[in-house]
C-alpha cells in the first residue's frame, strides 16, 4: 500500500494495487469496493463492538501454537490483542484528522499522526504517539486490504515487523492505528530531498538492511509461511533508532501447502520490485519476496530508485541497467550512491552486491531463502571492516572535479520536473 510516516518522499515511488500484467493494470473499480464494503457493514450494524473484532479476525488461517512459534524474537500469539477504537476516539487523537497532521498518502488514503491521551489530562498533542491510516472513500483498495492487514498484523508479533495497535470500523468509515515510527520510511532517506532529509551513513544503511531480512525471513519460516508481496522501500519503516519494521500487510498471502511449490494468484505489487516469474505467470513462490529484497538492497547501494521514468531511456529499470556493474568492485564504485561520499568498505559494498545479484536470479530456485540471506548479512556486519575515507584531493584536483559534468548515474537533480508514474493506481 506504500504509505510513507514520515515527510512524504519528493518523488513517491510508482505502485500498482491494481492487477499487474504485461499488457497493464486491471483495477477494481471504486463502485464494487464501496459496494462490498456497504453490503458488508450493514449486515452486521447491529453488532457490538466485540463481535467486530472476532468477525475481522475470524478467518484467520494461523494455527493455536502460537507460543511454540517463536522464532528470533517473533511469535504468532494465539489470538489477537488488537484494541477496538471508536470513530470518535481517532477523530479526536488526530485533531479532527486535520491536514498539519499528515504524515503521508498512499493507496489505501492518509496516515494521520494523533495522540492517545490516556490519562484525559485535555492538552493538545500529549500522549502516546500514534499513526492512523484512514481510508479514502476513493480507494481502489478498500476494504479487503484493511481486513488482511487486521488478520496478519493482530497475530504477528516481531521486532521488525510494524505493530497495530488496532483498528475502527464504524459504517463506512475503516482506520488502523500503528505504534508511530519517528524516522519515516527507507525511501524517504534514500530518494528524499531537502535540509530536513540528511543521508544515511553506511552502517545504518547495513543496520536497515539487516533488520528488514529479519521481518522477511520471520514470516518465511512462520508455521504458516507469508508471503509478504509488495517489499519495497516505502515499506520499510523506521524508528528512532533506525530499526526497520515491515509496514503495510494489505497484499499479504498465505504460502502454498506442503504438497504445492507456489500459490496462484492475481498479479498484485509494484512495477521494479515484483519477481519476474509472478508477473508473467501468477505464480507466487516464497521466494518471490527475496527478488523485492534483491532490489532494495541495490537501491541502498546506489541511492537510485527502482523505476525512474526520469531517467535516460534504457535506464528506467535499476535492474536491468545496473545488474553488470555488480560483478564488479571497481564497476560497483561508479554506482555507489554519491552521498555516501565514498566512506564505506569496499569489500562489504562488493559482498552486499553479489548477495543482491543471487537475490534477484530470475530463476525463484537459484535464490537464496532469506534465512541465508540474513546469515550472509550478518556475517558482513561482524567482519567490522572500516568504511574506507576517500583520498584527499588537492585544491586543483577538487577545482576540476568540480568543473566536470555529474556522472550519469546521479544526474543533477531537476527541482522543476516532476515525476512521472505511469504506473500508478489508486
């Protein structure tokens, strides 16, 4: 669903909720989800707050063990412990839902920063902090993502893994609440522009990439494995101390049973990320996530946006344009991500490459699991090279650099030329 919580991104990535497909996107039309959602709310108008909660989670395919499925810090609990908030409750947290408390837009509609005044002390912006994704009435997501996210997210429980803290329903009217994460998303650092977006050294981009594989391979080796679907940038939340936390379930899906190797299901995701088998085929195999993962691990290298319809023709793609200068080290330095300024280590960048290049095999099989991923990782960050300080450069050498033109690959950004997303839907 692609919704930032922190200062909106200048270039928001493209996404697709829509059916993807080489031919383009099939949308579900705004009429059906209001429909659905109408026929739905009215048959139950009647119901008390608590029956809400147990028909929302009621069709719940995660199993009772959930105390016995603890796996690096996660667990699947045994029922949901999501808090049921009043319209009213949310209306007030985020003052009216007013516009100075947005913190970003995406598919499904606004997310709202408000506060829960537990205490009722009655002074404006006191309390815990929380986040609040309120549906558009527009939205061509509606409420089926709002229902999966409520079913995965209520039984989840990891380290990075956003939490809910619950949900609304009332008529219409369709919000979860989240735990508020400070820093805003990975996309917004990487791509981000402006005095307020400062770059992220290295050991942090290591930090957010570890962290992520970890949310990725908890729900890969769950006792029912998710495929999570839509791993990208926008997606990767971040807290204050930049620990990244998976957001947006909407897309989420159940694995295939032990006896199928994948899931067939309508194509859903976005264009750059989504693994080249489930686009052209509908087969979604765990291992589809690891390619998404392959593809922001190259964007944390790079700083460059998995599909930019700015860039020159033949470069839209990262993937296909930069995949050769991955094999690389001294090719791979060309493309490193200007800001980093050429502080980190070589070798790690080189391994984090190559790791990216198995990530993104167009064979699902040749991939990594992510559990090997995280291992791989992890090895990187205990082998506590150095990040490398640039050569200094004398005055004259400086001078010339500067008069030279910007390398290709970060073009000098055009604050007057808006981006392009073809691809997008709502």
């Amino acid at each position: 669903m692609g919704i930032c919580w922190g200062s909106p991104a200048t270039n928001p990535t493209p996404t697709t909720t829509g059916h993807l497909s080489s031919a383009g996107i099939s949308q579900t039309t705004s009429s059906t989800i209001s429909s659905r959602i109408s026929n739905t709310t009215s048959s139950r108008s009647t119901n008390t707050a608590s029956s809400q909660g147990s028909n929302v989670s009621g069709n719940s395919r995660f199993s009772g063990r959930g105390s016995d499925e603890a796996s690096s810090n996660g667990q699947i609990l045994p029922t949901d412990n999501l808090r049921i908030f009043s319209f009213a409750e949310l209306k007030a947290a985020t003052k009216n839902f007013r516009p100075d408390t947005v913190l970003g837009e995406g598919g499904f509609g606004r997310v709202f920063k408000g506060w829960l005044d537990e205490k009722s002390t009655g002074k404006s912006g006191s309390g815990n902090v929380i986040a609040v994704k309120k549906l558009n009435s527009e939205s061509l997501q509606g409420f089926e993502e709002w229902q999966t996210e409520v079913q995965f997210l209520g039984r989840l429980s990891h380290p990075n893994l956003v939490r809910l803290i619950g949900y609304c329903w009332e008529e219409e009217e369709l919000l979860l609440v989240y735990e508020f994460m400070q820093k805003g998303s990975l996309e917004n650092h990487l791509f981000g522009r402006g005095s307020t977006v400062q770059p992220l050294p290295w050991d942090i981009r290591l930090k957010i990439a570890i962290g992520a594989a970890r949310g990725l391979a908890f729900l890969h080796t769950s006792d029912k494995q998710v495929i999570y679907r839509d791993f990208k940038a926008s997606n990767i939340l971040l807290d204050g101390s930049y620990t990244a936390k998976i957001s947006d379930f909407g897309l989420a899906k159940f694995g295939p049973s032990a006896s199928q190797s994948h899931v067939t299901t309508r194509v859903m995701g976005t264009y750059g990320y989504a693994a080249p088998e489930y686009v052209t085929t509908g087969h979604l195999y765990v291992k589809s996530d690891v390619y998404g993962f392959g593809v922001v691990l190259i964007e944390i290298l790079t700083g460059l946006r998995a599909l930019d319809q700015n860039r020159p023709s033949g470069r839209h793609n990262l993937v296909d344009w930069i995949k050769p200068y991955l094999y690389d080290r001294r090719k791979l330095k060309n493309i490193m991500d200007s800001r980093l300024e050429g502080k980190y280590p070589s070798k790690a960048a080189l391994k984090i490459a190559q790791l990216a290049l198995n990530c993104i095999e167009s064979e699902h099989r040749h991939r990594p699991s992510m559990k090997e991923v995280v291992e791989t990782l992890e090895k990187i960050e205990a082998s506590d090279e150095i990040p490398r300080e640039p050569k200094a450069r004398s005055n004259r050498q400086q001078t010339q650099q500067n008069l030279q033109q910007r390398s290709p690959l970060h073009p000098r950004p055009d604050k007057n030329r808006a981006y392009q997303q073809p691809l997008r839907a709502r």
